[in-house]
C-alpha cells in the first residue's frame, strides 16, 4: 500500500462505493408541511429549547427539500433515523411499546412497494445505541425521558434504568421483522440488499490495570455488541446479562431465530475513540446505563486529550479508531461486509467564512482515515465495501442545532443557505479522480464515483 500522500480511489478495491451521507431532519426542512406530520424531534425541540446548544430548530435546515434534485445518485436509504411520529408516540409510547413493530412493517412495506425499483441498498435504522440512550436514559435527544436526575434536576425521573433496554429490544425486533419481510417477499424480485446501522467508539485501556482491561471490552459490548450479539448469536453479550440482571428483556426462541443473520451488510458510523476505566461504586438510588455497566469513558488521561479535540468538546480525533474498530468487528462477528455510513470531523460555527473554507484538519483527517480502513482491508482481510462522509452539507446537528459544522460544503446560513465548496471537497474531487481511459465507461454507468447517498428518509418524504 502506498503513502498517505499517494492515496486515490485507485487504491481501494474494485467496486468500492464512496458517498457522502445526509438526515431527512437535519437538512430538509418542511417539518410542518407537504403532509408531513409531527415526530418527537419537532415535539422535544418546542417542549425543551433548553435542550438545543444555539436554542435554535429544524423547521428550515437547509431547505435540502426543495433544493435536492437527483443526478443518477445511487441511493443508500434509512428508513428510521430517530423520528418517531407524534401519533405513535401519543399512542402508545413509540419504541417503548411491541405495537410499533405492525407500524414499522407497515411502513416498511409501503416504502419496498413504492420504491424497491430504485433503492437497492436498504438499512433499517440508524444509530439504535443513540436513540436509545440519548433519548431513553441521558434525556439529551428527543423524546427526552430520563431514568437519572444527574443531568436534570426536577424533572420527572424514570424508574431504575429499564426504558432504554426495552426500546433497544423494539428496536432489534423492528429490525428483524423489517428484514425478513424483504428477504421473503421482495429481495429476489427487486435484487437489494438489507441491513442496519450501527454506531460504536473505539476504548483504549485508561491504564494498565486488569479492571480497566475488562472495562475496554464491557465497553465494547455495552455499545457495540448490544446489537452485533443478537444479529449473530441471537442474544444479549453476557456482560450485559451479568451486570443489567433482570431488568434486560429476553428474546423468545423464536425472536432469536428471526434475528440471527438478519442482513446483509453492517452498516459502521465511527467518529471517535475513548479511554475505558471501571467504576467500583455506583449510587443505585440514580441508576442510569453508565451506571448499569460501570463504566466512565473519559477523553483525556493525566490531562492529555486522546486525541486532538475537534469542534464538538466530545470528538477527538484519532483516525486509528477505526482500523481497529473494523478488525474487532471482523474477528468478532462473523466477518460481516461492513459499509461505513458515517465518519467525518466538525468545526466550530464562530469562524469567519474564510476561515472555515480552508478546512486543512478535515482534509488530512480523511486522508488519514482512509489510510487507516485500507490498512483493515489489505492486512487484516476486513469486507468493507464502501464509506460515506458524514456530512455532504452543514445540517442541523440535533442537540448542538447548527453550532457544530460537519459539511464538505459550508451553509451560510444568514444569507438565503448560499452553499460553498471547502478545501476539502477539491482534495476529494482529485482523490476521486479517473483517468482519461476509464471517464466515458464510469460515466456512462454511475456518473460519478461519488455516487452513494446515505439517506434517512420518512415514507412521506422518500419521492
């Protein structure tokens, strides 16, 4: 493998697909028209604004919507990223209830019936591990329920830590009767794909104790084999049964069954990497899953970051992440072929324009990532076949609204969206480049080698 210097799409496999990935919430706007109806995120935001670091909403994004117009882009399509509808949750409490797995087969099979002739890569849900904790347990992301006071005080608390499992259960079975309807019904006539998306840091040992040692795979298996151990082996990590107790729901033989090899391909999101330290004591009168699993994930050691800190206070940067996050996977689970989804580095939203054009750190930070995957696809034999920036532009980042800047291109987003190619996105246009002898072939049958588009979409909004 040649110098990081040297890198192009020519050294990745044949029929690697490089994309950029975008969220239906965080750029399209109309989020209270065109027949779209309430989801928890439009619910959280106006009942909490507090919740928002820039106080700031989603009801325009980046008007993505109405600006987006398909150049034979070859779509990679979510079909959940966290937007429950208001109804759903009104009715019976969304993911906390078995009743959304009807809704979400129904929704399901509207979507393959309406659009199974165009999307051939199909991935259930987005950052399972996310919704559920974030919006079960810490309270930070929508809709906002909390089972510890630590973070907010004075506001209601929910018993003992269960929410968040039960939701993550849902959630996996939701998966799996998504899976098995387009494996039985539609796969062999439609010819797609199927499979999810899953988020996972990578843990260094905080020291060299053995208790810090365990804690770095009980991390491991917290974050990541919460969803990779039902999908292969059809049950929860034993780390979690021994530390969660009853509180963790068990699958029927049947469930289990159902989710064992329950797609095609494993969707990664990796953005940072973490120390791993065990945590002796817990107070369990405030219980919360950090607590469940005895852990702290600290990003500095004797006042060292990890890695370099970039704009969002929890990302350092530490490209060797996912190396080793890829070859784990690999080893662990089966050697799954792995499309990474998600991967990208943020900035600050207080430079000037000028300053956040020439985004240097981006550009070597992918250059040092995709340095890293190819080390994982040449020397350890991991399967992955393609990756997606996150994101292609400045979107609303959910609790951080639109303080933090992830995009190849800039939104200035106080003069009518206007966009702005960065730096980075010239290195990724000669990174992407063809010689003269393969330009007409590849145009003729993708256009473009940065043809993946990574979408989440609602059954409303995917036409």
């Amino acid at each position: 493998m040649g110098s990081i210097a040297q890198l192009s799409r020519n050294s990745f496999p044949d029929g690697f697909v490089f994309g950029s990935s975008s969220s239906a919430y965080q750029f399209e706007g109309e989020t209270n028209r065109r027949g779209k109806g309430p989801n928890i995120w439009d619910t959280f935001i106006e009942e909490h604004p507090e919740r928002i670091s820039d106080h700031s909403n989603a009801k325009v994004a980046v008007d993505f919507y109405n600006r987006y117009k398909v150049r034979c882009i070859q779509p990679y399509v979510t079909l959940f990223h966290w937007d429950t509808p208001q109804a759903i949750e009104d009715k019976y409490g969304g993911f906390l209830s078995p009743n959304i797995l009807n809704d979400f087969r129904d929704f399901v099979e509207l979507c393959f019936q309406r659009f199974g002739d165009r999307v051939k890569h199909w991935i259930t849900l987005n950052e399972p591990f996310m919704f559920s904790v974030n919006g079960y347990d810490t309270g930070t992301m929508a809709p906002g329920r909390i089972s510890t006071l630590e973070n907010y005080p004075g506001q209601p608390k929910i018993s003992g830590a269960t929410e968040v499992y039960i939701v993550t259960h849902h959630l996996l079975l939701a998966h799996a009767t998504a899976v098995k309807l387009y494996k039985e019904k539609y796969q062999a006539c439609q010819g797609g794909k199927i499979g999810i998306t899953l988020v996972s840091h990578w843990f260094e040992p905080y020291s060299t104790s053995e208790s810090d040692r365990m804690a770095t795979k009980r991390s491991l298996d917290f974050m990541l084999g919460w969803y990779m151990d039902p999908l292969t082996k059809g049950d929860y990590p034993q780390n979690m049964h021994d530390y969660v107790g009853g509180r963790l729901p068990r699958f029927t033989e049947e469930e289990s069954k159902m989710l064992r090899g329950s797609y095609d391909f494993i969707g990664v999101n990796y953005y940072t990497t973490y120390y791993a330290q065990n945590v002796e004591d817990v107070n369990y009168k405030n219980i919360g899953f950090m607590e469940d699993a005895r852990l702290n994930w600290p990003g500095e050691r004797n006042g060292i970051p990890i890695g370099p800190q970039a704009g969002s206070g929890w990302l350092y940067i530490y490209p060797e992440g996912i190396r080793h996050l890829l070859n784990y996977i690999k080893d662990a689970y089966e050697s799954p072929t792995i499309y990474i989804t998600e991967n990208g580095v943020d900035d600050v939203n207080s430079s000037s324009l000028e300053e956040a054009l020439n985004d240097a750190i981006r550009e070597q930070y992918y250059k040092d990532i995709f340095h890293n995957v190819l080390k994982s696809i040449n020397d350890h034999g991991v399967d992955v076949k393609g990756f997606f920036a996150w994101s292609f532009l400045d979107d609303f980042e959910w609790a951080s609204g639109y303080s933090s800047r992830f995009g190849l291109f800039y939104i200035d987003y106080e003069n009518n969206l206007k966009r702005y190619a960065k730096n980075s996105v010239k290195w990724f246009k000669q990174f992407l480049g063809k010689d003269e002898s393969t330009k007409l072939k590849d145009n003729i049958k993708s256009k473009s080698r940065m043809e993946g588009s990574a979408r989440s979409r609602k059954k409303s909004r995917i036409d």
